[in-house]
C-alpha cells in the first residue's frame, strides 16, 4: 500500500509487471535449461526467483487491483462492477490452481513462459489503457470515465 500511495497507481503496476514478468522468465529458463540433476546453486536460484517474484506482485499487483476497483469504478455502479470483478477473481484463481498441475505436466517448466508473457501484456495494457487515479476525488474519477465512455461510445451522453 505505501509504495501505491507514494508513487502512485500506474508507475509501480507497469514496474511490477516487467519485475515479475522477468523473474517468471528465469525460474521458466533456468528450469527449461537445467537438466533434472540437482545442484544446490541451481535450486537456490529458483527459490529466489520464486521469492522475488511474490515480493513484487505482494508490493504492487496483490494490493494495486483492489485499490484501483475501488478507485475508478463509477459511483453508480461501483457495487455490482465490484461484485463482478471480485466474483471473476475467485474464479479465475480456481481454474489457475485446478489446471495448473495438467498443464505442468504436459509443458514442465515452460509453463512458467505463460505468465511471463501475460505479465508483460499487463504492463502494456496498463501503460496504454489505464490513467493515474491517486490524488483524484471519486466525484473527478466519475467525470474522467465519463469522458473515456463518452469518446468510446460517440456522442453518447453519460
């Protein structure tokens, strides 16, 4: 919450992204490269990138959604958009753990490639798509969606 609250919404989400993204990127590597031999340096790498990539998503990502939902979100439809996007949550949390396992099977250590990837899509999309919502008001954070839905849907009045 203290780095979100000092540094703002977007900079420590698209930081967190390509930081997570590259620690998925070496535990997929160096799992994919190394043989099945155990070597002590090897498993002390893993851990630590393990480790590392929890850290930033605990730092930036883990908190960063929730705060965002509660920031951006309409007035008028900040319940039920929440209820949605905390139901979606749930739900994907649920097939990632149930078919994780089948996919490792099947993939090994290159599965960790997938959410690199999907890390490094986030940033983008949070670069592009999503405005600094810190330091605003609810009531100025209605009137910018206003303004994004008003250019998305033409001419529409909100």
């Amino acid at each position: 919450m203290y780095v979100l609250e000092r540094f703002g919404r977007r900079r420590p989400l698209i930081i967190g992204a390509i930081w997570q993204s590259a620690w998925l990127f070496v535990f997929a590597s160096v799992g994919t490269a190394v043989d099945s031999t155990p070597d002590n340096v090897i498993g002390k790498l893993m851990i630590v990138s393990a480790c590392m990539f929890i850290w930033s998503f605990a730092m930036t990502w883990a908190p960063g959604v929730w705060i965002l939902i509660g920031e951006i979100l309409p007035t008028r439809t900040r319940a039920k958009q929440g209820s949605l996007s905390t139901a979606a949550n749930w739900i994907w949390n649920f097939l990632l753990a149930f078919f994780t396992p089948f996919i490792i099977d099947s993939l090994d250590y290159r599965y960790g490639y997938v959410p690199a990837a999907c890390n490094l899509m986030g940033a983008v999309v949070v670069y592009f798509f999503l405005y600094e919502s810190s330091n605003l008001s609810l009531e100025s954070m209605d009137k910018v969606g206003c303004l994004f839905f008003a250019l998305v849907n033409r001419f529409k009045r909100c």
